[in-house]
C-alpha cells in the first residue's frame, strides 16, 4: 500500500514540522466496490498516518480546514498546511505556519484561494492568504486578536470565507478583508445595548446575530454586504435561547435551544420565517477540543435548496463499543419532517453533501467489527442504498471528520485525533 510516513523533524525554534514522505510506488492495496450486477471492482487506497495519535494531546491533530482541488488534498493543521495527490498520497507541496502555530482558516477555497490565521501559544493575531494551485502563502497581515479569559487556552477567530472576502470574527467585532490582498475593507460593531451572538458567511452575504435583549431594540439577524459590511436586511428574532447560533448563511438558517429541544429558524430571500422544530438532535461540535475556545465549528448537518438535513443524538449500540445516530429530513418551506433514515448499518452517520438524489453519507463503522460504507439515502423515503464498501481497517476514522466524495473516491479527514489514526484515508479508483 502506498503509505505516507510521517516524520518529526525538530527545527530551530523548537516547533515541529511534519513532514510526508511515501511508501513503495505502484504498490497500493486494492479494496473492492459494491456494483449494481453485484461483482467486484478493484479500487485502491492509500492513508497519511496522523502523528500522535492515541495520545491525549488532542491538539497536534486538529485541523483548521480541508481543502479539495482537482489534484490535492489539504489538510491546515495546527503545524502548517499539507497537501497530498490524491492519485497516492505522496506529499505534492507543505507550508509550516509563520508562526508558533496555526488558529483558524476559511472552511473552502475560492477560485483555489483561502486563507489561515496564525500566532502564539497565547495569541492569534495574523492572518495569511494561501495560493492552493503553488502551494504558498501570497500576503500576511495582523489582525486584532482576543486574549482568553481561561488559562492555557487560546481564543481563536471565527476565520470564514465568503467569495473574494475573508471575514473575521473576533471579541464581539466583525472585520472584513479582501482574499486577493488582505486589504481590510470594513469593521462591524454591534449596535449600542446589542452583543454578537454568532457569525457566519457565505458568498452572498455574512449573516450576524445580535442579542439586544437588555438594549431597548429587538433581537434580530441581520444580513451583511460581504464587500462593504454595511447591513442589506435584517430580521427579527423572538427570544434566542441558549447558545444561537448561525448553522447556514446560504441559506439563512439560525439555531437555538429551547427547552432542551433544537430548533431551526429558516429565512428566505423574502424574510419569511420557518421554524423547524427537530427534538433533541445532534448538535456536538465535530471539531472542538480544549486549549482552542472560539474557532469556526462543524456540526453534522447538510442543505440542498429546501431541504435541511439532520443527525438524530448518538445512542449506544447493545453490546458494543459504539453508537450509532439516523438521518432526518426536514421541509424548509413548512417546517415539517419528511422522513428519518432506515436501512444502515447500527453505527454512526457522517454526512458527505446532499443534492436532488438524497443525501449521501458515510457509515462511520468500527475497525475491530463493521466496515465503513458510503450510502445514498433516497431524497423521497430516506432509505439507503449502498453504493461502496471500504475496508475495515478505515473504520471509525470519519466519526468527526470531514468527507469528500470525487468519482467515487472517498477521502476522509478527521477533524481531530480522537479515536483516529490516520491525518488523511482515500478509497476509491
């Protein structure tokens, strides 16, 4: 199999850079697809091993982002960026931090541009843009930073894209940079008796929430101009609960907690609000771990036009070492549900992305006992098809992670190292 090494080499100021070499060339294993006239077809595979893993210091695993171009994989991690070919993951380019250590990074690129935050163990306070396509960081800048109020944790921003604009949030401000440069283009405050609750962008608009609760003026979202910060609409919110949150900017999509109970506020493009009230689901943050307080999270969700997808909360499996969830769907037009998954296996569901089809997701498994698969949940009942099994050993790594699926490849990157091994796992042809 062709297998990425990883080597800690120690470099002059005392930070680690980890560094990819490969295996034996044309030497990777085959796995097999499931085919609709049942026969095999012969796929191969190939793994980055995550350094550390098994320890407790969760951090030296974190990833910021994962980035997927047309030949690489990127993994911005707390060291650096690496990136992988995805024909065998041989390591194409890496970039170490500029500083002590990477904090954040936009989730996606934008036309193969991103960009990352960076500092020290005690601040992150710089912000650089990444050319994916050369493998280099194009411009640097300093960003204001917050320091946190928890001792050997560090406050990291909320680093988001959103177009040609990165947008940063940080200490209850909204800042707004341009990607080509870093040329900051605007700073948002929230208004007088109001404090930021949350913040999310996307291409079209950020979208901010704001508790005025003790302000005199109502609670409300509002939408903001990705290129000016200057508000384009605003909608009002009824009491926001505990914890609200921005779970979509496109489409608008805030949650809150009522009760114990989750509950999905939908806006369109009119400002006609939706409630879709969905029980106790899962709303864990795949990507958290201590020492980090304040970054941009990731939770088991997906959205296709009106159609939100959900995570039923994780239950224990009889006699065995894991969980598992289901899916639901849910109407963003009426609030209603559609339909909750059957036909998986009894373990956990990470979702890969949805479109007209359905949903697509991943079967997480567990190495000792179920092999992963990939399985298409149909959009009408939520019943599974499945459409690739992957090898055993593969299991539990996508537990918290992010998926991607490319002409029936499927590659995993965790967010985190709990109970994983592997930096980066690819099955497919």
């Amino acid at each position: 199999m062709v297998l990425g090494l990883v080597v800690l080499l120690a470099v002059g100021t005392g930070t680690a850079w980890f560094v990819a070499t490969t295996g034996q060339p044309g030497s990777a294993q085959t796995a097999q697809e499931d085919t609709p006239n049942g026969e095999a077809k012969a796929l191969g595979q190939w793994a980055v091993p995550l350094t550390n893993a098994g320890s407790t210091d969760f951090t030296t695993g974190l990833a910021f982002a994962a980035w997927l171009t047309d030949t690489v994989i990127i993994r911005a991690q707390k060291d650096g960026l690496l990136a992988y070919d995805l024909d065998d993951g041989k390591r194409a380019w890496g970039v170490p931090s500029p500083g002590e250590q990477l904090c954040g990074a936009t989730a996606e690129l934008a036309s193969g541009k991103g960009a990352v935050a960076y500092g020290s163990a005690g601040v992150c306070d710089h912000l650089a843009g990444v050319d994916a396509a050369k493998g280099r960081l194009t411009w640097k800048i300093d960003i204001p930073a917050e320091k946190s109020s928890l001792s050997n944790t560090l406050a990291a921003p909320q680093v988001m894209a959103a177009g040609d604009m990165v947008v940063v949030s940080v200490d209850e401000t909204v800042y707004g940079y341009r990607l080509s440069d870093g040329g900051r283009q605007w700073t948002v405050a929230p208004p007088e008796g109001c404090h930021l609750e949350d913040a999310h962008a996307a291409a079209a608009h950020v979208v901010v929430i704001y508790d005025c609760a003790f302000g005199g003026t109502s609670n409300r979202v509002e939408l903001l101009d990705p290129h000016s910060g200057k508000p384009v609409k605003r909608y009002p919110m009824d009491e926001l609960g505990l914890g609200p949150s921005v779970l979509s900017a496109d489409p608008v999509i805030v949650h809150v907690e009522r009760g114990g109970e989750d509950t999905f506020v939908a806006f369109d493009g009119q400002g006609r609000k939706v409630e879709v009230r969905a029980g106790h689901v899962d709303m864990l943050t795949m990507n958290k771990v201590a020492m980090f307080d304040g970054m941009a999270e990731e939770y088991r969700y997906a959205v296709h036009q009106d159609r939100l997808y959900l995570a039923t909360f994780p239950e224990n499996v009889p006699n065995e070492l894991r969980s598992r969830n289901t899916a639901l769907a849910f109407d963003l037009k009426t609030g209603r549900r559609l339909w909750e998954s059957s036909g998986t296996n009894a373990t956990k569901l990470t979702f890969v992305r949805a479109d007209d089809k359905g949903l697509l997701a991943l079967e997480v498994g567990d190495r000792r006992d179920l092999a992963p698969r990939l399985v298409r949940l149909d959009a009408a009942s939520g019943k599974a098809t499945p459409v690739a099994t992957l090898p055993q050993e593969f299991g539990t790594e996508g537990d918290n992670a992010k998926v991607f699926e490319r002409g029936g490849g499927v590659l995993i990157v965790p967010w985190t190292s709990v109970a994983t091994k592997n930096a980066v796992t690819y099955f497919g042809g």
